[in-house]
C-alpha cells in the first residue's frame, strides 16, 4: 500500500509530521490549505479511518499505526486553546 507522510501545524503554532497508511488523505486535505480545528478533526477521522478500512481490506486487521496518528491528533487538538483556530497542511510525501 502506498503510505505518505503529510505536516500540519496547529494554531498553537506547534509543527506535526503525520503517518498514512493510504494516499486517501489527499482525498481530504490540501497542501499549503488552512483548516478550521473541529473541520480538520472531522476530516482526519474520516480519512485515517479509511485507510485503517483498506489495511484491514488488504491484510485482515486494521492498520494500528493510522488509528494512533488518529489518537495523537485528537490529543492535540484537545490542547489547542483556540477553538476556532485553524490547523494548516503543509507538505504531502509519499513514503
């Protein structure tokens, strides 16, 4: 399976290299695009879940490490002190 690396960073101003199992995120984002916090969670959900859909498609169990990225981005953005701040997307690498 094609995997990718893609960055963000937060409102907080605080920089994330993420994991992918599955191109589908760039189904969901853009590079160089901002998104509003809760918008970026609602998209991040869905895309890491669907690429844990695929591994599990292909090899029979999800994919633990697109389900932990998921866990850490929830963690962050529960952090973020600003609501309606916005989370930006930097570059998309495939791996």
């Amino acid at each position: 399976m094609p995997e990718m690396r893609y960055d963000i960073e937060w409102p907080d101003g605080v920089r994330e290299s993420c994991y992918s199992p599955s191109l589908v995120i760039k189904d969901y984002f853009e590079e160089n695009q901002a998104y509003d916090l809760a918008d970026f969670l609602q998209r991040s959900r869905i895309a890491l879940n669907i690429a844990s859909d695929r591994v599990k498609a292909k090899y029979g169990f999800p994919c633990s490490r697109a389900l932990g990225q998921l866990a850490k981005i929830e963690a962050a953005a529960a952090r973020q002190t600003a609501p309606d701040g916005k989370v930006r997307t930097f570059s998309f690498d495939d791996l």
